[in-house]
C-alpha cells in the first residue's frame, strides 16, 4: 500500500501546475527576422495584472511590438540597451481589465531579428507576471521556444514517463505474487 501512495505522490509532484501558460507560434518573415504570435493563458488562483517575457542577450536584437491585445499596453526593449549584457524584454500591462482566471490572453505579436544559428529558432524565454503596483513577482519562469512551443516542459513529461514505468513496475509485481500464490 505504501508503495502506491509513493507513486501517487511522485507523479502528483511531477504534475507541476502553473499560475501562466504561455503558448508561442514563431514564423520566419525573411532572412534571419521571425515574427512570433503569443498567447497567455491564466491558470492560476489570482488575475493577471502585468507580465515580462526576457529576450536573452546575444540572440535577438530589433525587437518590436507589432500587435498588442485590446486594453493592454505593451512596450519592448532590445537587449543591452545600456551597453550592458542585459536581456531584452517584452513588458505587458492591462489597462482595463485585468486577464481574468482561466481566461486567455492572445493577439501579441512581436518580431525579431534572430542572431542565433540559421534557421534553427530554439531558445530558452524566461517569463515574470507581477503586481503592477508593488512590483512583487507573482510567478516566473521559463519556455521552451522553437518553431512551436510545447505546454508540457520536458522535466514534467520525463517524470510522468518514469511514474507510469513505475506503476506498471508495480502491477507487473502485483501480477507475480498473486500467480506465486495460486500456485
């Protein structure tokens, strides 16, 4: 019994939950510039308010805002404006209304130049919601971007692999025992 509380347990923390979802759509415009289409969605117990996505110093430059969603301002920096090696960012607030819980948040698009390996757009993109007024982090964390993102980081889909081979282990055993027993 122990044991199947164990792996309960295990594949209960693997199933890590985020307050943010960020999906993100990427296509190549010309030459080495992408344009990329986001979409947040607010899975967590509190609305958002404000968020950042980082641009990593020494793969983007040229980044703009093409669209923003309706009543939010957005407003982007490229990296290492104050010569420094700082990321670039993409700042995000509602002016109206807040994103509500479970509600979507879509039509930011952004472009950019790549300066990354030809071809091959694939980055880590470190993310911040935040109360606009105390400026307290309220979650971060970070995306797999390539061609098109994933909801289900790879930490989690390796941890669910290895509690399923666990309670397969498990019932396998099971199995064997009663057999032994029988006979």
């Amino acid at each position: 019994m122990y044991k199947k509380i164990l792996m309960l347990t295990l594949l209960l923390i693997c199933s890590t939950s985020q307050a943010a979802l960020i999906n993100v759509d990427i296509n190549k415009d010309n030459g080495n510039v992408y344009t990329a289409e986001y979409a947040l969605t607010n899975n967590g117990a509190s609305v958002i308010d404000a968020f950042t996505l980082y641009f990593e110093f020494g793969l983007f430059q040229n980044i703009q805002v093409l669209n923003t969603p309706t009543d939010w301002d957005v407003l982007a920096e490229d990296p290492a404006i104050f010569a420094a090696p700082l990321p670039g960012l993409v700042d995000g607030l509602a002016l109206g209304a807040p994103l509500a819980v479970g509600d979507a948040l879509s039509g930011l698009k952004i472009s950019f130049e790549w300066l990354g390996a030809p071809n091959v757009v694939s980055f880590s993109q470190a993310f911040e919601i935040y109360d606009p007024n105390t400026f307290d982090i309220i979650e971060s964390g970070s995306n797999d971007v390539a061609s098109s993102s994933s909801a289900v980081s790879e930490p989690s889909i390796l941890c669910i692999l290895f509690a399923s081979l666990g309670f397969i282990f498990l019932r396998q055993r099971k199995k064997g025992v009663s057999n032994y027993v029988a006979n």
